[in-house]
C-alpha cells in the first residue's frame, strides 16, 4: 500500500496524504485532483478502491490514420497533456495497413464507454468512404470533436487548420521567387482538404490550373516521389505538396533527375513536422499551429462532456508559411538546361 501511495503521489505531483484521502473518500481535496489521482491509478495498473469501483475513469479514444508523419505523434503528445489536465484518460487507437479499422476502434471504444473521441485525421475527410461508425457515435450521443476538413453530412464540432490560406501563402512565395509553372501534389480526388487546396490554387493562378499541373497520390514519401516525377516531366519549376512527406519525396524526385533543389526546383511542404529543419536542404513548409489546435478540441470536448452546447461549425486556425531552403529564385530557361550539379543528397 505504501509503495502503490508513494508511485501515484510520484505521478501526480501530489502528497501522500493527498492520495490516501482520494483512496479512502475522505474531503479536504478538489474535483480535479481527485479526478488525476485516479487516472494515475488507472495508468500505473491498479484497481481502485471497492467503493470507486463504480466511478471509473473518463477515457476519450484518440483515434489517428497514422503514425509515420510526425504531425500526428506531434497533436497526440498536445492533446493527451491537454486531457489529463483535464483528469481524462487518452486511449491512443492509430490504424495500421491490414490492422484495425477505424470503424473497429470505434466499436471498441464504445465497449469501453468512453466519455468521447478526437479524430485527428480519418475517413471523415474523404468523400467516398465509408462514414457509419461516425453516425453510431452521433446516434449514441458521444462527444466527438474532429481535426480536419471534413464532408458537410457529418454534424460535428471541428477544427482544422485553414487549407485555402496555407495554399495561397505557398503559391505567392514560389510566383514572387518567379516560378510561372507550379505543380501541386496533392491527396485523394475525395480528400476534402486536397480540394479546398486545390480551389485555391486555381483562384492564385488567375481562376483556373490545368490538370497537367495536379498529380494525386496516397499522403506517403513514396507517392510524393512518384507523383513529384510526373510533374518534373511536365516541366514544373516549383512544387507544393499537401504535407511534409510528400515533401521529402519531391526533393527525391528531383535529385533522382540530377536536379537541384532549391537552384532547379523549389520545394513547399505542409505541417512544420519535427525535424523539418535537419533536411537536406531544411524544408520550407506551412506551419499548423498544433499547440492551439490541439487544445481548442479539448475544450471542446470537455465542454460536451460537461454538458453545453459548442458550435458546431468549423473553426479554421490560421496557418504560417515557414521559409527555409528548398525554395528559391526561378532558374532561367539556360540555367535549367544547363548540366545539373550537386545531384545526389541524403534523400
């Protein structure tokens, strides 16, 4: 018993006596420290006291597409600090090729009766896919919050960094390097964000992009490489993808071509992903500002939780273009005809 105090009093940042008056119901100590006390005691796997058996743990699932791009690590590591502030237990359910499913972890979820769900990223951006787990969650009442662009049909309070911005702060920074040819790699046909992406390239480029300049592919390093290919044989000067490894893949592309980047290709990436400072060259890319993107779904999580009402349209977050090297002054036509230089790299 000693030992069980002194570990969640460790995990708490609290007293002994602080825990032992939580474990024997005693007063004397706030809701929201008697809601960590137990959570820690969730996490550190012991069983509660007989008398706050009945009392569980608010668990709310955090379901991710992926791990791979540090941006979802990044919003998982913000909003389960945000949850726990809040005396609420995160359950981390990221899908895997041939794993679980997105509507499998929402059944699990509800087996767990959680308080509510944080998609961060899901099917609920693509138009053609299968959306009945999101209705489930509506019909039983859950609180949910989404994190993205998602199809008008599903009801729910969300935020989303604002993907039209991010596509005109891209697209002016290449046209005022004088880049006339910029090609987009960009997600799925269904992905709302792609489109929004892609509207507002159109309207940067004078109300219309011909589909030569638009290439789709799955949000890897290999498609972004694969798709970026198909641009460079198109004669594009500059490219902006929809994230940070469609980025790095581009810059592959390039060297494989014995291009340089920046001096024959500039490159714009998207997220501000760790390490996007360390590439070779260091990525220029639109920064989601994930610290109050994060947060703002945890609050509106809680709030649903707690019972009020929160508006449930979308609550854009203004992005930041970060410049770094992989842009640069367009080359001229005899600079890219010339012999390249300098065509291999780290990627």
């Amino acid at each position: 018993m000693t030992r069980r105090l002194a570990q969640v009093a460790k995990k708490v940042g609290v007293s002994e006596a602080t825990v032992s008056r939580v474990l024997n119901g005693k007063p004397g100590v706030s809701e929201a420290t008697r809601q960590t006390v137990l959570t820690a005691l969730d996490v550190l796997g012991y069983e509660r006291p007989t008398q706050l058996r009945g009392k569980r743990a608010r668990l709310v699932g955090l379901v991710l597409p992926e791990l791979q791009n540090p941006i979802f690590p990044a919003f998982a590591e913000v909003i389960g600090s945000a949850l726990a502030q809040q005396g609420l237990t995160p359950v981390l359910c990221t899908q895997t090729k041939g794993g679980v499913s997105e509507a499998d972890y929402v059944g699990l979820l509800l087996l767990q009766q959680v308080s509510g769900v944080i998609f961060a990223g899901g099917l609920f951006a693509q138009a053609d896919a299968v959306h009945e787990h999101y209705r489930l969650l509506a019909e039983r009442r859950i609180p949910v919050v989404l994190m993205n662009a998602a199809i008008e049909e599903l009801d729910f309070p969300r935020v989303a960094c604002d993907d039209a911005v991010a596509m005109e702060q891209s697209w002016r920074h290449l046209a005022s390097l004088g880049h006339e040819r910029i090609g987009l790699v960009l997600g799925p046909a269904d992905h709302i964000p792609s489109r929004r992406r892609l509207q507002a390239a159109a309207r940067s480029a004078g109300g219309s992009l011909a589909d030569e300049l638009v290439e789709r592919t799955m949000f890897s390093l290999q498609g972004g490489q694969a798709a970026a290919a198909r641009l460079l044989e198109r004669g594009v000067t500059g490219i902006v993808c929809a994230s940070d490894p469609l980025a790095l893949g581009a810059v592959r592309a390039a060297r494989r071509r014995g291009l340089r980047v920046p001096e024959d290709v500039s490159v714009v990436g998207y997220d501000d992903s760790v390490f996007m400072t360390c590439t070779e060259p260091p990525l220029t890319t639109v920064r989601q500002p994930i610290e109050v993107m994060g947060r703002a779904a945890v609050e509106l999580l809680v709030s649903q939780i707690q019972g009020s009402e929160v508006p449930h349209q979308e609550l854009l977050f203004e992005p930041e273009l970060v410049v770094r090297a992989s842009t640069a002054q367009a080359a001229t036509l005899a600079g890219r005809d010339a012999p390249a230089r300098g065509g291999t790299g780290a990627l």
